[in-house]
C-alpha cells in the first residue's frame, strides 16, 4: 500500500497548493470503520503474524468493516474507484487464495526475489503457470526511488481514487434537477383548466 500513500500524499500536496479549501471542507462517514478496520490488521500483523486463522479471520472482518465505510460513501468523488480497486484484488485473492506476485515484474521494479519474502507472507505467492487471472495480481512493476513495489491494477484504482477524493475534497454527486410537477393534488385541476382556457382562446 505504499503506492496509495505515496498518491495520497502528493494529492494533499495538490490540494494545498490550489487552497486547501476543498480539503477543509473534507466530509465522509464513518471514519472510524476504516480506523477498527487498520488497528486489527496491526494487532493481527504483529502479535499473531504466524496464525493464519487469525489473519484470515480479521481480513474478513476488515474487509466487511471497509465495505460499509464505501457503502455509507458511495456518492463521494473516488470512492467507486477504491471500491473498484478493492473488487478486484478481492476477486484475484479468492480465486488464488492469495494475492499472487510476479517476480518478473518485481525485478523490473528493481526488487530481488528474496526481498519479497513470499514463503513467510500467507496472503501473497509467487505467481505461476497455475494462477488465475495472474494479470490482476502484483504485476505492475513501480520503481519508486527509495522503496520499489510491485502492485495490482486494483492498487492502482485505489490509488487512483484516494487522489481524487483528496483533490476533489470529497465532493459528493448530485443528481440531476426533478421535472417541475405541481406541488400537490388541489392544483392539478387548476392546471389543467388553464391549459383548456388557453386552448380555446385560439379557436
């Protein structure tokens, strides 16, 4: 995730330099889902980063807690593309079980196959002849300067998002205007008696 916070960092950077008013006016919901969501992938990262019950189970829970923080934000500019994003590394993962990596491309990014630790990480693998949908899992190398990644096309949509919500301010969609209707039912006879009026007025 360290291209998203990268992207997330130069959209505040942007939205500073262009006022920092839309960022001031910042509003989503249920921020705090996204918190619980982020402290039980720590806790489960560091104190039980050996059980695989239990990092299956608090991405689950993660993974719900995330979904209803999209589902309360759903009209906010980006969140369809982080929910985007996160569809697909989801649909890679349950065909897989695992996020899988290509080494090839971490190479290309300028990672040895021994940086990626894959045998010690239970949710990503080494991609091979028997991944589905290798193209959705980590294959686009990025060659960060100081820390190169290997990321999904999912990650680039989350990224993509983040960016926007930043820049935008979270601007949320509007619909569009309702046709003019009479505003109750004592005035549709008027109505209509004066669209008779003036059609008769003609013969």
């Amino acid at each position: 995730m360290v291209l998203v916070l990268v992207v997330a960092v130069l959209a505040v950077a942007v939205a500073v330099a262009a006022g920092g008013d839309r960022l001031a006016g910042l509003r989503v919901r249920a921020v705090r889902l996204l918190v619980v969501a982020a402290v039980l992938q720590l806790v489960s990262g560091t104190v039980a980063s050996g059980s695989v019950a239990v990092r299956v189970l608090t991405l689950i829970l993660s993974t719900l807690l995330v979904a209803l923080f999209l589902w309360g934000n759903w009209q906010v500019a980006g969140v369809p593309l982080i929910a985007a994003g996160l569809l697909l590394n989801g649909v890679v993962v349950v065909l897989n079980f695992a996020m899988p990596v290509s080494v090839q491309a971490a190479e290309r990014a300028g990672l040895h196959s021994a940086d990626l630790r894959l045998g010690d990480d239970p949710f990503h693998e080494r991609a091979g002849s028997h991944t589905l949908l290798p193209d959705l899992g980590d294959s686009i190398p990025v060659a960060l300067p100081m820390q190169p990644q290997v990321v999904s096309p999912g990650d680039v949509l989350i990224a993509a998002g983040v960016a926007l919500l930043f820049v935008t301010g979270g601007a949320r969609r509007r619909p569009g205007p309702l046709p003019l209707q009479p505003q109750n039912r004592a005035e549709r006879p008027m109505v209509l008696e004066r669209e008779s009026t003036t059609r008769g007025s003609y013969s």
